[in-house]
C-alpha cells in the first residue's frame, strides 16, 4: 500500500516543513499566502508561527534563530511588498552566510507577467542574493522544492533560499509523499581537500617562527571550535577572530589575541604585518578586516581555510589553500603539527594589549568621571550575566562597542550584521535568537537610531513576551556617521545628530519594564533589575554624545597603523 | 594584467533564470560580454554557454568560480585561444543590383568562401562561417563596395582541444560517489 495522500500544496508546505524539524516560523499573513495561513492554523502546535510586525523583522528574526541555533530560520510572508520587505534580510543572510528559507506567496501561475495586484518579479529580484531562489508553480513540487530548499540552505557554506509560491499552487492538490534531498549533482557542498595542501600547510605552520591565526565564523558555521583550539594549542598560535568569529574561541583564552579590523584589538591588527605565517580559518578577508590591501600581511605566508573555493584568491592571494570542511581540514592539519612554543613572539603581543589597554579600554570601561560610556555599559551587562549571555546587537557605534567590550565564553554567543552592516537588524534578530536558544540570556545592544529602524518588532516581543534584555545606548546621534564626519568631514554633522522620543514611555505603551540610567552610580542595580527581571525589559543608558570608537584603522588605512585617539 | 579576449564555457541544468545568473556575475565586475551562445548540449538536459569577454587571467579565474558557485550550474572552465577552436557564422544582406555590376563583390564571395542562400531581383544573401577576423575583414571588403544591407552575426562556439568531454566525467563522478557514500551509509 502506498503511503500516498491526495493533500493541497499548502497543506504539502506544512508537512514538507514539519518533515524538515521546522518548529518555529517567522512572518505575517497577506493575500496571496492566505491558503497556507489557513493549513499553518491547524498546525500551529507544532509550526510554532511568531507574527512579525514587519516582514523585514521576520528575515533578521529567523537569522537571529538560525545563527544561534545553527539550525534554518524560516519565513513565511505574502507576495509583492511582503516579499519585497524581507529583500535587506535575505541580502544579510547571504552575505554573512546564514541559513534561512523564506516562503513567500505569489500570485497564480496565470497572472504571473501580467502586472497583477501585489505581483512582483522575487525569483528576479532575489537571484543574485540567494543560493537558491526557486517559483513553485504545481503543487506537486512542493516537497522536491522545499526539501531541496533546507538542503542548499544548511549544506556547505549556508546561505538564504527563497521559495516563491504560485496561489494556484496552494490550493490545487496532489498526492503528497514526503521528500528528503541530500544530492544535487550540480552543487558540492564540500570540497575536496587536496592532501598536499594539508602537507603544505602542516609545513608551513611547523616552519613558523611567529604564526598568527585569523578565526572567522566558518569555525562556528562548521562546529570545529574543539578542533581550532587543539590546532592552535598544538602548535602554540595566537589567534584573532573576526567580528562574526569572536565567539569561537573564548575571550579568555590564553591565545586569544582578540578581535580584527578596522575597530579590533590593537595587537592582532599590528601583528598581523608582522607574522611569518598567516592561518585565516573560515573568514572572507573583508575589506573591513584587511584594510589597505596593498599593504596587508605582505611579508607572510599566507594559508586559507575555507569551504568555498570561490573565496580563495577572491582578496587576497594566499600560498597554500585547504579547501574543505575545517571541522575535518583542521584536524587533518593538527595531526601533522610538531607541538611547538611561540613563547616570544606570543609575549611580544603584550605591549600592544598593555598599551590599548592604558590607553583605550580602561578610559572606556572605567572612565571614573563625566557621563556614561558605551563600552562600559557593554562590559557591566557582560559581566553581569557571567559572560555567558548571547550578544546580538544593531549596527554602528554600539555594535562596534559591544563586539569589543563584551566577553565569551561559549559557543555562537554573537550575532550581528557583518557584511552588509544593516541597521535595524537588532531587535528582530534578538527575538529570533530567544525562539532558538530558550535557555540562554540574550542581550541586544542597539542605538538610538537602529532601534527605531525596527522599533515596531516592540510588539512581537510584547505579544510573545520574548525575554529579550534590550539595551539602548542613547546618545542622540547617528554616531558611527557622526564619528566619520569628525574625522574625516570636518566635524560637520550633517544629519547625524537625532530628535528622540521619550523610550520609556514607548516600552510603557508595550507594556515592557524598562530603565533610563542617566548616572554611573544607577547602572549596576539597573543593569540587576533588568536581568533579573522575567521576560523582556528594555534598559535605556544615556550615554556620553560625542563617544568615539577607537582604536581605529582609517577607511583604506594599513591594519598596525591604527589610531588610538581622534 | 594582460587584457586578452578569453572564451568561458559553462554547463549548466536546463533551469530558467540561470543565464540571469551566470551574466549577473560579469556585470558585478563591470566586465562587458563580447559575445554569447547559449543552447542544449550534447548531454540531456544540460544547457552549454559559450561566452567571450576581454579581461585579465585573475578576474576571469574569480568569474570562474563564482559562476561554479551557482547552484544549478555544472561546471566552468575558461580558455585562450589557443586552447580551443572557435567559429562564428554571420549573414550579409546585399543589394542584388550592385552585386551584378560590381564583379569585384562575386570575387569576394569566392575569396572568403561565403555561400549564397538567396537571390532575388532587391537583395541576396549570403553566409559565412569562420573565425571572428575573417567575417569581419569580409565585411569590411563589401562595406568599401557599399552593397551591404545588413549584417549579423552569431555568438562564438567553442570546442576545446583536449579530447575528453569534462562534463561527461564530471557527472559520472558525482553519481559514482554519491552511490558510494550510499553504499557505505547502508554497510554501517
């Protein structure tokens, strides 16, 4: 007997998801997607469906989710502006290699071209910022499309997919078999590693006199932080993360030499022009991370990780590449490591450590006098929830300040726009993050002017009573523009600086505890209140206007020229 | 680096929109596509481009791969001239009556080996294969006799001078170990 069952495509997409361990969705009803609304109300104990207040909140949402759950976020959003709306999202997942599939509607297959009411072109549209984007025009191949869809999204270097789904498709109905895809013969996941690169590499770090290793979040993506610490513990390195690397190797790690780029540590930005071997692990050398590139680690060797052999010589030509899964290159290299000792060239990071500490951090954390900082609002909260909280933070100043001033001490413990840098992305993400990981503290460090870019996602965390401790770091201006025209624009503040509402009474009208902390003295019992308090709450500090984040390698700059005051 | 004409050859599934796709990752790099010819390949269901473009050899290698990178796309690879032989063919519209006063136009024909399809008493029609400095000296010569009416030409193809076809192995491949890891996922 088979085990076939004559169902409508909508009723497909529900078990097709369930099938795939789908047990939240993100998204927001509309015209076109109405017959999967109504199969999704029938599995709603199951498809755990968060109605966004903006599809736009509904992708960084299911980002949130799916980086600190490692699993695949998912939307689910009506055609033409619902689907248009979630276009910033799925270009964030797939520059910052994230997981998600977003199912939006579309109109039937015999209005498609015709201009019809909320058509819009998304297969065209998304293309080039998908991994995969796919129009389901028959219902019956919604469980090839969807099986195929978490199959790209997860596989390899992860990324978006979009499934845009005909109205027609539906509602017409076939016989549904669940589908799994584990093979698209077009498409390798994984690379192979050549295992002279392996020899190579193996070579060169054992060769090494002052080796230096660039963690990125490949390391996370590939579940290989055992492997990065055995490798980099073998043969003694001292290791910088990237900004979306930072949680892979704990803060306090003796080898932790700290974060990258353009507002990173002063020490592994120095020493990055003076190693002899350059290890990058599951990082792209952005051009945030590099600087000047004419310029960037010319006098080393260079050896690349990566999955994605697209990647390889894209920015920076490196001698050795081992392509593959790190989780297994990684281990593959350490076998062949000679345990070794850096011991000098370990200690030669520390004046560099010792000088941004005197000079940049503890003037940031422990300023004594005058108004709030950014950094030292970042570091209490952190050290408040023992450095074991997930950071998820906005975009500018108070992710540049959090990313440096926060501490980790697990595993996928930081999600933040990397790539393309969106604004807004706080909030959403922070709510998905609470969908993923229930049992963790999540913190979502925002400014003013990114948090009301999504201020309407209040809503969703007020109707599902998402226990995010949101932290607004207030200083009246679009800082980060406002820094660079300090620097670079004669001061002249050309639409940076920003009339506020009064946030307490936006938290009040959501019915969320919140905080103003105008004072050094409140911010302990605040930062107490707000942590022990169940659910959401939304702690505002007003922190010093004209803050800058330093050090800083200047736009185009060469990364050990940073700038420790401006 | 050296700018040279150089020719891609990609293989792809059948799927709509790839093409979008393949050309999205010229025009991101703001590399302008000399030439394009897309149609089925020798293999079902497999479509073959071939497509031409002056570049340098380290931006060609990054298109390269980021066009690989495409889902649905099988396999590509890019080459000189020297590595492959190409053709184009062309069609020349000209006019009949100065064909006939004109004997040096009928010279030309025969020179470049070019075949009539067409003739009435308002124009003729004449084709030619051959590489892309052949029909374009032909045009030329008839341009200075001023008897053409129009004129058009094809894409450049390709076939590469090793003598095993890549894609063919290629896929054997990919179906080989996928039913290895199969196999061995069973045995366990």
């Amino acid at each position: 007997m088979s085990n076939k069952e004559t169902i409508t495509g909508a009723e497909a997409l529900m078990r097709s998801l369930e099938h795939q361990g789908v047990d939240t969705l993100f998204g927001y009803p509309g015209g076109s997607i109405m017959p999967v609304f109504d199969a999704l109300y029938d599995h709603r104990h199951i498809l755990n469906h968060i109605l966004v207040r903006h599809e736009q909140g509904a992708t960084h949402a299911a980002q949130g989710y799916a980086r600190a759950s490692g699993k695949v976020g998912v939307c689910l959003v009506t055609s033409g502006p619902g689907a248009t709306n979630t276009i910033t999202g799925i270009a964030d997942a797939m520059i910052d290699s994230t997981p998600v599939v977003v199912i939006a509607g579309q109109v039937g297959t015999s209005f498609l071209g015709s201009d019809a009411f909320q058509e819009v072109d998304l297969v065209g549209i998304t293309q080039p910022i998908t991994k995969w984007s796919y129009q389901i025009r028959r219902a019956e191949d919604v469980p090839w499309a969807v099986a195929r869809a978490f199959y790209l999204a997860s596989s390899g270097r992860p990324g978006p997919v979009v499934l845009d789904f005909a109205k027609n498709a539906q509602v017409e109905t076939f016989d549904y078999e669940p589908t799994t895809v584990d093979f698209v013969r077009s498409y390798i996941p994984v690379p192979d590693t050549d295992s002279m690169s392996v020899i190579m590499a193996a070579d060169l770090i054992n060769k090494a006199q002052r080796p230096l290793v660039l963690v990125g979040q490949g390391v996370e993506l590939g579940n290989a932080q055992d492997e990065l610490r055995a490798f980099i513990e073998k043969a003694d390195m001292p290791a910088g993360c990237t900004l979306l690397g930072l949680s892979a190797l704990p803060s306090d790690h003796r080898l932790n030499v700290g974060m990258l780029g353009m507002h990173g540590n002063l020490a592994p930005n120095v020493k990055t022009n003076e190693c002899d071997v350059l290890v990058a692990v599951g990082m792209r050398f952005d051009d945030r991370v590099t600087g000047n590139l004419a310029t960037y680690a010319k006098q080393a060797k260079i050896i690349h990780f990566d999955i994605d052999p697209a990647e390889i010589n894209k920015n920076v030509k490196v001698d050795v590449a081992v392509l593959g899964d790190c989780k297994d290159t990684l281990r593959a290299v350490t076998d062949l490591l000679v345990p070794a000792k850096h011991k000098e060239w370990l200690a030669s990071f520390a004046p560099y450590a010792e000088e941004e500490r005197v000079r940049v951090i503890e003037p940031e954390i422990h300023p004594g006098h005058g108004p709030l900082n950014m950094g030292e609002v970042v570091r209490a909260v952190s050290e408040a929830t023992r450095n074991e909280a997930v950071l998820v933070t906005d975009v500018g100043q108070n992710q540049m300040m959090s990313a440096r001033y926060f501490k980790y001490s697990r595993n996928r413990s930081i999600i933040t726009s990397g790539g393309l840098g969106t604004m807004g992305f706080g909030l959403p993400a922070a709510v998905g993050a609470t969908f993923a990981v229930p049992d963790r503290t999540v913190c979502v460090f925002m400014g003013d002017g990114g948090l009301q870019m999504n201020l309407q996602e209040l809503g969703t965390v007020m109707e599902q009573k998402a226990p995010v401790k949101m932290i607004l770091l207030n200083n009246n201006y679009l800082g980060n523009v406002r820094q660079w025209q300090a620097m670079f624009f004669n001061r002249k503040y050309s639409f940076t600086p920003m009339l506020n509402p009064d946030y307490m009474k936006i938290a009040e009208a959501y019915g969320i505890p919140s905080r103003r902390v105008m004072e050094r003295s409140d911010l302990s019992a605040a930062i107490d209140e707000m942590l022990s308090t169940a659910g959401p709450f939304l702690l505002e500090a007003c922190v010093i206007e004209e803050g800058n984040v330093l050090p800083m390698t200047p736009p185009g700059g060469t990364v050990n020229d940073m700038l420790l005051e401006c | 680096m050296d700018k040279k004409l150089y020719t891609m050859i990609v293989y792809s599934e059948n799927i709509a929109g790839l093409l979008n796709q393949i050309t999205a990752v010229f025009t991101r790099r703001q590399i302008n596509i000399e030439s394009l010819n897309v149609s089925a390949s020798s293999i079902k269901g497999v479509h073959k481009y071939t497509i031409t473009a002056w570049t340098d050899e380290d931006t060609i290698k990054k298109i390269v791969r980021q066009i690989e990178k495409k889902i649905d796309v099988l396999q590509a690879h890019y080459f000189t001239d020297e590595e492959i032989f190409s053709h184009e063919i062309a069609l020349y519209k000209l006019s009949t009556p100065v064909l006939e006063r004109e004997p040096k136009v009928s010279e030309l024909i025969r020179r470049y080996n070019a075949r009539v399809v067409e003739v009435n008493p308002t124009y003729s029609a004449l084709e030619k294969d051959g590489t892309t400095e052949d029909i374009t000296s032909f045009y030329d010569e008839l341009q200075q006799l001023g008897c053409v009416l129009q004129f058009v030409r094809s894409g450049r193809i390709a076939l590469t001078k090793s003598c095993v076809e890549r894609v063919n192995e290629f896929l054997a491949e990919r179906e080989a170990r996928y039913l290895r890891a199969k196999q061995n996922e069973a045995a366990r």
